[in-house]
C-alpha cells in the first residue's frame, strides 16, 4: 500500500492535519507527514504580490476617479 510508503497513516485522509490530502500532497510533491511542507507555503509570495498589485490597481484607479472629478466644472 502506497500510505505504509509514505509513512502515512491509512486512515487518515490527511496525516499531517495541515489541510490537504496525503495524496494531494504526495501528487504536489509536498511531505505528507510534516504539516509545514503544504502546496500553500509555497504560494505565499504569489498571494502576497497579488495583493498588493491589487492594492495599487484600486489607489490608481481612486486617484483616476478624483482627479477626473476635479476638472469637471
């Protein structure tokens, strides 16, 4: 059985409690029993460029809007 070589218990779907399957993480490439080793650590600096390209897309956009408000009499 694939979970005895993992080292991963067969009746859990996820033996590290981390939050994703023993097979999501094993598919991913992640160890299925450290719960630090999760697909989501890996996706940390991409959540957090994303928002703040999100951030300054709204501040410029918001700047846009008052700016063109400004000039109409």
């Amino acid at each position: 059985m694939k979970e005895y070589e993992h080292g991963t218990d067969p009746h859990e779907a996820d033996t590290d409690g981390d939050g994703t399957s023993d097979g999501e993480e094993v598919d991913i490439g992640t160890d299925p029993t450290d719960a630090g080793s999760t697909p989501i650590a890996g996706m940390r600096p991409i959540l957090f460029y994303g928002i703040v390209g999100g951030v300054g897309v709204v501040v410029a956009l918001a700047v846009t809007v008052y700016f063109l408000k400004v000039r109409k009499p």
